[in-house]
C-alpha cells in the first residue's frame, strides 16, 4: 500500500518557508499536494563515498525508507549517461547523470521568482521527473502549462507520474531550444536546465512584458540565474539575480576535453607572468566573469605527480588554449592560438577587483536577435558582448 505522505509534504513546506525559499501561499498549497514521491519512479541514484552511484528503488525499499529519501533536501538522480535508470542495475555503478529530481528548495526559489500571477500561462524547458510541472498545474491549471523535455523516455515517465498525480499538461518531446513549434505565447518561461545562452526563440515565445528565467553559463558552477523582462521591441533586459546550478541542456553540453593536456599545450606562442591566481576561478562569482570573458572555454584543473596544480582553459573552437601554472613565487601562463584566452579573462577579474568585488547579482544583461551584452557599471573591463551566430 502507498503510504500516506501528507505529513512529509507540509514538514518539507515548512523548512521551505523557514529558509525563505517559499513565500507565496499558493505555492505552499502546492508543495502540500503534490506527492514528490510519485515523479522518482523507478528510482533514484545517491552518491557512494567513492564516487559512485548507489541505486535505489522504490519496490526495493521500505515504504518509510523511500518517503525519507523523496523528502531530502537533496537533489536526486534519476538517469546516468543518458540511458540508464536505477531499476537496471543491483550494485554501484559510475556514470555522469543526465537527468534529476531539482532540490525542492532551488525549485520553489525559481517558481517563486517567476512572479506568477493566477491566470497566467508558463512555459517549462526541461520536464525532468516532472515535480516542478506538477507545481505548476496545481497552482495555474493544467490547461496553462506547457513543457518540453529533449529525452523521450525522461518525458514518458513524467507524462506517466503527472497522470498518477492527477494532471494532465501537453509534454512536447524535442529540443526545447528551437521553441515551441504552435508559436504560443507564454508570460512566462522557465528553464530547468543550463544554457550557454538564452535562445531568442524563448524572447519571440515570450509576451511583451513577460519573464524568461533561466541558468546561463557552460560550466557546470560559477553558472547565474537569469531574469529578463521581454519588451515590445523584441528585446530582453535583466540581470543576474543570483547563483545557480543545473545540467546543461543537451544540445549546448560540451564533450569533456581529454587526452594529454601537456601535450596539447606544448607549443605556446606567449608565456608570461599573471597577478590573477587561477584559483580564483574556483570562487563563483569570478568563475561566472571568467565565463563571460571567454564564453567558448573550457576550465579544466589537473595535478601532476609531483604535487604541481595546472589550470587549462581550452576553446577548441578557436584553437586557442592557455595553462597557468605556479612555483611557489607566482604564477605563470602559457598560451596559444588566435585568441588570448586568460588575457581575457584576466582583463575581467583585473577590473571585478577594482570595482570592489561586486556580488554576481550585479550582472545586467541585455538580449538581442544579434547579441547578448552583459555588463557591471560603466567600467569598460567588465562589459561584454557575445555575438550570435
């Protein structure tokens, strides 16, 4: 028998509301009826100490082992490597995961700054489990929420927990980055996954006046959560409103670079000393400036046998690379190809330090069918424009 969990869901309302992440009655309504537990089927991955992938599943666990687990604050997996699922395997495995149950507490935080109005509609890119669909068909009706998730079987499975739940949404299977194919107009849009950058066709999909909320950045941290007001010329303007972390969408994710990076770094055509220590980029504000000053990079940090800690940035794209590496004195870095990548960046965290550091959330951003600008201040270092292609 399934247990009754309406204890839990106003337990995990509760935490929510004491940490500020849901405000919105409506929204506590929601969190208290929709059974989280429904949209984790078949199961769900959990960290291992040693770096793999533990499964669990709902028919192999006890009923209050399962609703402690679907009430964690924690995000969990529910899909490795694009395919596999925790009902395929019965011992720890390794994999990268493609698909997940969002925290709750990053859920509502988003849902709650979309500023839904009732009687709105919304459009969700990356259904995922489907939890957060359901939030929205409980608040806005279903017959005002669309979403489009690009993996058939991860949109079969929420279509199948949204039924037992109670709603029924129109789930388009595809790439959510080449729009809505009705054209519908939505007031708002909300991503469930990070972008390199926000896809025009969510601004044209977007009423005049209405938001587009969404994780911008390649890396997968020192990634922002975007806010833009779409506007009746087209254009969208915003800001950064704060840290944010989610999967890439998969049409944007970028193969991981391998092979000997020494190798691939031999041949520099500059080498010189830099003032800016590499491990800046392991702190999320410079990680996010240093994402917009070279936005085709690639981070990649390694240790070799002798203790020493190499930071590569590589734009394979553009050809174009740079090490930076220390001797206990300073730094050192080595770059090469068409595109100075670390004086760019370089350039960025220089002018960030000048202006005093200021928190990501001072990140504006304007959107064009040409471009996207993103800026702090007036000072000239810490605007940039990425050209679409």
């Amino acid at each position: 028998m399934t247990p009754d969990t309406a204890a839990e869901r106003r337990a995990l309302a509760d935490r929510l509301e004491a940490s500020g992440h849901l405000v919105n009655p409506a929204w506590r309504a929601a969190v208290e009826a929709v059974p989280r537990e429904l949209f984790l089927h078949p199961g769900v991955f959990l960290p291992t100490e040693d770096g793999r992938w533990r499964p669990v599943t709902a028919l192999g666990s006890r009923p209050e082992d399962w609703t402690a687990i679907a009430y964690s604050d924690q995000s969990l997996v529910t899909q490795l490597d694009g395919h596999l699922t925790a009902d395929q395997v019965a011992h720890p495995v390794t994999g990268f995961p493609t698909s997940s149950s969002t925290v709750p507490a990053t859920v509502l935080s988003m849902i709650e700054a979309l500023d839904i109005e009732d009687g709105q509609s919304v459009l969700e890119v990356g259904t995922g489990t489907g939890y957060s669909t359901a939030l929205l068909c409980h608040r806005l009706g279903e017959d005002r929420v669309a979403t489009i998730e690009v993996d058939p079987y991860v949109a079969a499975r929420a279509d199948a927990a949204l039924e037992t739940a109670g709603y029924s949404t129109w789930t388009v299977t595809g790439d959510g980055l080449l729009g809505h194919p009705y054209r519908a107009l939505y007031d708002k849009v909300i991503a469930t996954c990070a972008v390199r950058r926000i896809p025009y066709s969510w601004v044209r999909q977007t009423r005049p006046g209405g938001t587009i909320l969404a994780t911008v950045g390649p890396w997968s941290y020192g990634t922002g959560l975007a806010k833009v007001t779409v506007l009746e010329d087209g254009t969208a303007e915003g800001r950064i409103i704060g840290r944010s972390s989610f999967m890439p969408a998969r049409s944007q994710a970028v193969p991981p670079v391998a092979g000997d990076l020494s190798a691939r770094t031999a041949y520099a055509d500059t080498e010189r000393r830099t003032t800016i220590p590499p491990k800046m980029l392991e702190e999320w504000t410079p990680a996010f400036l240093a994402q917009l000053a070279a936005p085709d990079a690639q981070l990649v940090k390694t240790a070799a046998d002798d203790g020493q800690v190499v930071h590569y940035l590589f734009a394979p794209n553009r050809e174009s690379f740079a090490a930076i590496t220390g001797d206990g004195n300073g730094w050192t870095v080595r770059q090469g190809g068409p595109v100075a990548l670390w004086d760019a960046v370089e350039r960025a965290l220089t002018g960030w330090t000048k202006a005093g550091r200021p928190e990501i959330s001072a990140v504006q951003l304007r959107l064009t069918i040409r471009s996207h600008e993103y800026w702090i201040g007036e000072e000239p270092s810490l605007r940039w424009e990425h050209r679409l292609a």
